[in-house]
C-alpha cells in the first residue's frame, strides 16, 4: 500500500516541474498560463488571494498533481483551474484530494462565497472528480475551447453554506430564459417563484449580413487596462471576475468603447462590458462578435446579471443562446445576484463526442432545444 501523497503549497522553486507535468498531461496545445508562463505561474504562486497546491509521492519526492483557486482582490469569486495529474500517477484520488484541500482553505474558512470550475467534456472523469467534491454543474459552454480541435465545456460551482439561501429574487425575464430556470430548479434545488416571462418579443435583429459601422480593435493589453480602469475606476457597471480586458473595440466616431478579453491560443473571447453603457453598445453586438471571431475567438460569451433584461434581450437577439446560470454569484450588500451566461460560436457545434453525466445532461437538452429555437427557421417560415 502507496503512502499518502504529501500535499504542500505550490511554490516558485516548483515552476519547472510543474511546466513538466502540465505538458505531460496536456501537451503543447495547453491555453492556460497556469502551466505554460513562469512569469504568470509565480505571480499567482505569491498571490494573497490565490492558492495552487501540489501533490508530491511520499516515497520519491516526485511532483505527481497540481490544482489551484484563482481568486482576486475585491471578489469573493473563485476559480478551480489546472487540475493535473501525472499520467503515472492517476485514479489515485489525487485530483480529488487536491480539490478537497483547496476547497477547505478558500471556502470553508470563508475567503470565499463560491468557487467555479469549467470542466472538459471529452470524458466524464473531470465530471465526476468535482462532482465528488461538492460542485454541482451549472451548464454547458458549447465550443468554448481550442485546443487539439474545438471542445465544449461543462460549467460547475460550490457554494459556501447559506450563500444560496441570499439570492436577490427576479421577478420577470425573457421567456426565452424560462427553461434554463426551471432546469436550474430541478438540478439544483433552488427556486424561482412567481417568475415570468417579461411581456413583448424580443428585437429583431438587423438582416444578416446588413451593413455596419466599421469598428476598429485595438490590441494593446496595457493601454486598454489604463483605459478601462480610468472608465471604470470603481465595480459599477462591470463585474467579471477574473477577466481583465485586452483589447478594446470602438467606431470611428469613438461613439462607444467595447471592452472584451480575447485569447488566441484558446480560440475564444469574452465580452466584459462597454462605456458609456452597455447599451451603448446592444445594437452593434454583430459586429462586435464578428470583430472577435475575424481576431480567432470561435466562441464568445457574455456574463450578464439575471435582473438586467435589456442587456439580456439585446444579446438573444443578436443569436446569443444561455447555455449556464449562475446563482449567488456577485455578492450586493447582504444578498447576491443570479448570473446568466450567454454564448455565440461562429464554428459549427458538433455534441457527438461529448461525455455527460447524468446530472449535466439537462442542461445540455436544455441548450439544444434553445439554440434550435434561435437558429433554425419555424415551420411557418419554412413553408413561405
């Protein structure tokens, strides 16, 4: 019988062997700092709000896993990020173990209201590992990665004690959004009384392939992070967490700002917000995603408030699908805020080659059947 696995702090002095493991497990297609930047791995190494624990064999001293909690200062938002074990070393716990242990000093000791995970869907192994450790699936992200080929991701989250229990009700959202709701109940056992579907239909968008205003995308990360900290010196009006723009999308006219953080080396983007509002900028959301994908990103998502419904409405209408909802996740005075996220891929979807477990399916289903109802023409629109 193996010895248990000593569990210890990541520290800078490991950062060659952990660019080793991370390359073992996932080779060179890894889009993820965590494992692939020293410079990157030692700034969260050291930071206050963060902790990366490794696992080490207690026999040999050899680095066996790695797992980290991503956190920031100011939120009270966490993310499990580059879970690795060894190919020598796995169906061992050790993933599981790692997970527990960082759970325990984010969570439990309070740092922290809830922690995320986005999990890959090519087996159900990820699945499971944080299932067993208390997270529950939240969603689907449908090709929201590239790495050897596009990939879908299932999004998962724990909450700390009570924290569900001080969601900030809504009271009406787009009808498009209902079933998301009521999987959301049924998954997770939270409730949505008295929901309705807000009145009117939704805006039509503009014809496909209509003309719009050129915009240009400025790629300049530390230009576009003055930028965006002068815009937005204090948390109102954004909130996305652990996401830092670097890039920055606007008319000729300079009429509107997009922030957006692109990652090329894993094909997507996400749209963080826009000055003066972000309904400045809810009528030029197709060229906006069209800016994005000419840039690499195939998939781009929006993280909006569940209480905003022009925001939301604006992002269906421009062939946004919700794939995710997260409850409890921005902390407002004693309460919190539910969460949708919404995506758009410009890369065909293909749901073929996906594991999922049965408390994830779902939300698959119910991603299906709303990207159908987006996307492919009614019966009365087929016949004329």
């Amino acid at each position: 019988m193996n010895p248990d696995p000593v569990i210890t702090p990541a520290d800078c002095a490991d950062i060659a062997e952990l660019r080793q493991l991370y390359y073992a497990v996932y080779g060179p297609h890894y889009p993820v700092a965590l494992g692939t930047d020293p410079a990157e791995m030692a700034r969260l190494i050291e930071d206050p709000h963060s902790l990366w624990l490794v696992a080490r064999c207690a026999d040999t001293g050899a680095l066996t896993a790695s797992a980290a909690i991503h956190g920031e200062a100011g939120s009270r938002i966490g993310r499990l990020e580059g879970i690795a074990v060894h190919p020598g070393h796995r169906s061992a716990g050790l993933a599981a173990a790692l997970t527990e242990a960082l759970c325990a000093g984010m969570l439990d000791t309070g740092r922290l209201d809830s922690v995320y995970a986005t999990v890959r869907t090519v087996s159900a192994g990820p699945q499971r590992v944080v299932a067993r450790n208390g997270f529950r699936p939240l969603g689907i992200l449908p090709n929201a990665v590239d790495l050897s080929s596009r990939e879908s991701l299932a999004l998962y989250a724990r909450h700390s004690t009570g924290v569900l229990d001080r969601r900030i009700p809504v009271t009406e959202v787009p009808a498009p959004l209902l079933p998301l709701l009521r999987t959301a109940e049924s998954t997770l056992g939270i409730g949505y009384p008295g929901v309705r579907a807000a009145t009117g239909p939704l805006p039509s968008a503009p014809p496909h392939g209509a003309a719009v205003e050129r915009l240009e995308m400025i790629e300049a990360p530390a230009f576009v992070r003055r930028r965006f900290r002068e815009r937005f010196p204090g948390a109102e009006g954004w909130f996305y967490p652990l996401h830092t723009p670097n890039v920055l999308l606007t008319p000729e006219d300079g009429g509107f700002e997009v922030y957006a953080y692109l990652n090329r080396a894993g094909g997507y983007g996400s749209l963080l917000t826009a000055h003066p509002d972000p309904a400045a900028a809810a009528t030029h959301l197709e060229a906006v995603t069209r800016a994005l994908a000419r840039a690499g990103a195939g998939y781009v998502e929006a993280l909006v408030p569940l209480a905003h419904q022009e925001a939301l409405t604006a992002f269906l209408a421009q062939g946004f699908v919700a794939g995710a909802l997260y409850p409890a996740m921005r902390a407002d005075g004693d309460g919190f805020h539910d969460y949708a996220v919404l995506s758009r891929s410009s890369e065909r979807i293909d749901f073929r080659g996906v594991a999922v477990e049965p408390p994830l399916q779902p939300y698959l289903d119910c991603y299906v059947s709303a990207w159908a109802s987006t996307h492919l023409p009614t019966s009365s629109e087929v016949a004329s």
